[in-house]
C-alpha cells in the first residue's frame, strides 16, 4: 500500500503531481506493475514539460493500479490503498491531503472521473487529442487521455489551459486553435444511464440538476439505450488495444525478467507470468481472443460499429443540448470487500465513464455526478463545474 | 471458451495461468460473452467502422535519421548486457 509510488523533497506553492503512468527522467515509472518496477525512462512526458515550462513543480508521483485500468488503483503491485475499510485512489488522497494543487493523470478506464466524484474533487478528461500523450504508458490508445483532477473546477482549467495544444510528437494531436465553446444553457439528464445507483448516488444527481435550474439552466431527462452499450463495446476495444500494447514486455530489454528459464520462450514466459498481475493477465486473453481469426469480425469489428452508433447519439443529443448529465459510478465508496462479491469490478463499473472513453469526448467530474459534452467543450463543462461548487459553499 | 482455445491464448500471449487464474479467467470470459450478446441486437451492417474517435489520421513526420539517445543509456534499465548487447538464453540449439 503507497500513496506515492515516488516523491521529490520539493516545497512548492505550485505544486503538482503526476500519476506513475507518465514518463518522468528524474523519477521511475513503474504503471503500477511489477513489470516496470524500478524502470527510468529517457525522457519526459511531453505534458510535465509543459507543467515545468509555465512554473509548475513537479513534487511527485501516484501509485497507480497496474496499467491504470481497475478500478482506483487496487491492483497496483504496491497493494491497493484501504482507509477506514474503503477503497482509496492515491490521487485522490494527495489532493485531499492538500499537498499539490492538482494531479496529471491517463485515464484509461474511468479511474479519474470516478476518484474525483467519489472524494468530492473536480476532475476534467479532455477531448481526445487535445492533450498530447507524448511520454505516457500506452495502455488503450484510441481512448486515454491525459486528464487533470483538483479540489476545485478554476485549477483544472488552469492546468488544463497548460498542458492542452498540438504536439506534432503525438500522432493522435490534433491541431490548433481548440474552439472550446462556452455557456450551458441546455442539459441532458441520461436517466437511462442511472441503472444500478444508490441513494447517495441519486441525491447528487437531483441536488446537481437543481443547481442547474437554479442557474437557468433547462435541465430534460432523456432516455437512450444505445449509449448503455458503452461499456460492453469499450471492454473490447480496450482489452484489445491493451493486448497488443503490453507485447512488448518480455523481460529482454527492460522490465522484469525471471530469474528461472531454460530458453528464450520460457524467458518470455515466466517473466510475464510472474510479472503480471491476475486482471491483467485475464484481459490480455481476453483482447487476445477478440483479435483472433475466428472473433475479429464478430467481435472487434463489432465493437468499432457500435463506437460510431454511439457517437452518433451523442452527436444527436448535442445537437439539441450543451451537455449530458449521468452518474461517474454506481456509489460514493466501495467498501475493502466489494472487490470480492465484485470480481470483475473494472469491466461493470466503467458503465457511467465509458461513454466518454469510447467516444473521446470530455467528462467533468464535480458534486459526485459526471457531465459529458460535446468535443471542445471542456472549459463549458467545468464552468458548470464552478456553478455548482458555488452552489456547495 | 475451451480449454485448448484457452491454452492456445495463453501460448500466444506468453502467459502460463495458476488452475485458481484459470477458472476465473473462465468466468471472466463468461460474463464477458453474455454482456457481448447485447451488441448483436444492433444492426451495424450500414454502420462504418470508427477507428480514430476524432478526424485525425497519424502525421506522418520528416523522415530525418536521429541519435536521439546513446546505446549505453538505452541499455540502462536492460537485465542482462554483455559490451553493448542484449544478453538472451541460446536461440540457436
């Protein structure tokens, strides 16, 4: 159990930290994962050099859950974070600690949408390809983003404002000028989107929808099944992506390798197994066996069609409204037992953040509750932000 | 999932599972393909595949030879080196 995975002897009143899934050269990168225990990478991620470029200090690094895609970080090698019998996000806990303004995080699968909601913090995952993934453990390409969390809406923009912009070192960039569009006036409520919630959950969702109409803005509630699927087609694509991406560690170059081996193949082998945690080991057979002869089209192919039909309902949505509101996660904690009644909490519970995941539009998490706009409109969505956290003081 | 599919899986990812990893990787594998049935209700036949969730394609950059980092500190975080190579077991019997 580690808040830090590494920390700097750094004061500082701009002060920020990274999670362990981006690059650093003065501190080692290990994703969470025996795999890249100890590992010093060569060069930064092109977001920390833009941090340090506008004054920011970088103080340290979050654990992280291996490879970012659990549920808050419980399958780090370092052993999950439990406080008071619940489940905890190291990201989360700096923040709430007051030692750094904000954290630079990959959100791969909802990780940071959902610490946010859960510890009262702001966090914004940006439209894809406005921030550069440049120096980040590449996991699931085609939907993490590099995302910002704070205790408040203001610092978010702020750094978001900082690490945003092309990057002709990330393929994925996309170019400049952003127009990020600003002003809600109209929002979705996806009540079809708040299945499987509790009391808790469900309060913050009204208590936010009054904040909004007591701001003017026309809050509708709106049903659509087809964005329900998101979870299901992302669980594809991501394990897919994540197959291919963690290829690459076989103990040769870098990262662990087995003490034990009587040829190269059991190298391979026992290095990964040993390496590698259970979750990861079962979603790369299961991205693997998606990407097979016999699956491809059935089920990778599928995956990428639904993508565009739930992009197109978004675009549907957004055609009459500023953004959607639904819930970041089913409740307010998990409890240090929930992972055991809840095996296969990564792949259910990312129903409420993958919408966002695998469309790549941006999702603000504040007040418990998640919005979603359209692309580019990532400073409108925090603004709601600010209404809200307005209305809490 | 059978189990020689399941072996096959894991011989071509490199993994050797616990019988305990096993078995829950077959129940994983299970819920898995019981939510997929879901997406088959879609009729996606006139829908084009989304690759790139944003109308980028990956630049293609200059094609300029680089030295951006020497061989000693690419070899840095390596297990094994031997005067500038990478050391492996024997792959030639």
């Amino acid at each position: 159990m580690k808040i830090y995975s590494s920390k700097l002897d750094k004061k500082s009143d701009k002060a920020i930290v990274v999670d362990d899934m981006l690059l650093t050269v003065d501190m080692p990168t290990s994703a969470g994962s025996k795999m890249l225990d100890g590992y010093m990478s060569l060069f930064e991620a092109e977001a920390i050099t833009r941090l340090k470029a506008n004054g920011y200090d970088i103080v340290g690094k979050a654990d992280v859950g291996e490879f970012s895609f659990d549920l808050l970080g419980e399958t780090s090698c370092n052993g999950a974070i439990v406080k008071d019998g619940k489940l905890c996000n190291a990201s989360a806990e700096i923040l709430k600690a007051d030692e750094a303004v904000a954290t630079v995080n990959l959100e791969v699968n909802g990780t940071v949408i959902r610490a946010a909601a859960q510890n009262d913090l702001c966090a914004v995952k940006p439209t894809y390809g406005t921030v550069s993934r440049y120096g980040t453990v590449p996991v699931a390409c085609s939907g993490e983003c590099v995302s910002v969390m704070s205790r408040n809406a203001s610092v978010c923009r702020e750094v978001l404002g900082v690490i945003a912009g092309h990057d002709d070192k990330d393929g994925t960039s996309l170019p400049e000028p952003y127009e990020y569009t600003s002003g809600v006036r109209r929002v979705a409520f996806l009540k079809s989107m708040t299945q499987g919630i509790d009391g808790e959950i469900s309060e913050k969702l009204s208590s936010f929808k009054a904040t909004l109409e007591k701001n003017g803005v026309e809050v509708c509630e709106l049903d659509d099944e087809v964005i329900c699927l998101s979870n299901i087609a992302w669980n594809i694509l991501m394990s897919s992506e994540l197959c291919n991406n963690v290829s690459r560690y076989d103990g040769v170059k870098y990262g662990h390798r087995a003490e034990s081996f009587s040829g190269i193949d059991e190298l391979y082998t026992n290095s990964r197994t040993e390496a590698f945690g259970e979750l990861l080991k079962k979603t790369i057979l299961f991205g693997s066996d998606n990407l097979s002869t016999e699956n491809y089209m059935k089920v990778y192919d599928k995956a990428l069609r639904i993508r565009r039909v739930i992009s197109e309902a978004f675009a549907k949505i957004f055609g009459e409204f500023d953004a959607a509101l639904m819930p970041a996660c089913s409740t307010l904690s998990y409890g240090e037992d929930y992972l055991q009644s809840n095996k296969d909490a990564a792949f259910t519970e990312n129903f409420y953040t993958a919408p966002a995941s695998i469309t790549g539009l941006p999702a603000v998490a504040v007040g418990g509750i998640q919005l979603i706009g359209k692309a580019f409109s990532d400073m409108m969505l925090l603004e709601a932000a600010e209404l809200c956290e307005k209305e809490g003081k | 999932m059978d189990k020689d599919t399941f072996r096959r899986l894991e011989l071509l990812n490199q993994l050797k599972l616990t019988e305990t990893e096993k078995a829950d990787a077959f129940a994983f594998f299970g819920s898995r393909e019981k939510e997929r049935l879901a997406l088959d209700k879609i009729d996606t036949s006139s829908v084009e595949r989304m690759v790139h969730v944003m109308p980028i394609m990956t630049v293609v950059r200059e094609d300029v030879a680089v030295q951006k980092f020497s061989r000693e500190a690419l070899q840095q975080g390596a297990p094994e080196t031997d005067e500038g190579y990478w050391c492996v077991p024997r792959v030639v019997e």
